[in-house]
C-alpha cells in the first residue's frame, strides 16, 4: 500500500531526518537526486506501449486503454493511446 509524504516522514528515523534537513539547508541536492532517480524506476517499470503505434504511454494518464484477447489459458493484453488506435487494431486483426 503507497502512503502520503507525511506518513512516510513519520516512519524515518530521526538520524536520517537530520541528514535529510541537513540536505535540504544545503540546496537538496541528494533528495532531488533520490526522487528524481525513483521517478525515473517508476516510469521506466510501468511505461506501456501502444500495440499499434509504438507510442509510449503514461501510466497515470486517464484515457489508456486496454485489450485482453486470446484463449482462457493464455491471455495477451494490449495497450493503446487513444481510441483510434484501438480500433485501428481491431480492424485489423
């Protein structure tokens, strides 16, 4: 389960709140290196591809969507990026 920033914070230790202020007085540089760093696992893991033309999709993007086809006991899933595509490749397969 995610949680929100100020749980998170409410679970650090206090040596390494005192590093992580000692950072921020300093500019952040280490923090903004850690979080730019995560973003960057977080969209390369759950970046999809649209099936039909290539385009790389955001996860958090509200109008995905997705296709689940073939047999019960070996499912494919499909992601497109609009509706176009979709039906482009359901016309075509």
């Amino acid at each position: 389960m995610k949680k929100p920033l100020k749980e998170v914070i409410n679970e650090v230790k206090y040596d390494d709140l005192i590093k992580l202020r000692k950072d921020l007085e300093k500019g952040g540089l280490h923090t903004k290196s850690l979080v730019t760093q995560k973003l960057k696992d977080i969209e390369i893991n759950e970046m999809k591809v649209c099936a039909t033309c290539g385009v790389r999709i955001n996860p958090y993007k509200l109008d995905e969507y997705v296709l689940f086809f073939g047999p019960s006991d070996f499912k494919k899933k499909g992601y497109f990026c609009g509706k176009d595509c979709l039906k482009h490749f359901l016309n075509k397969h």
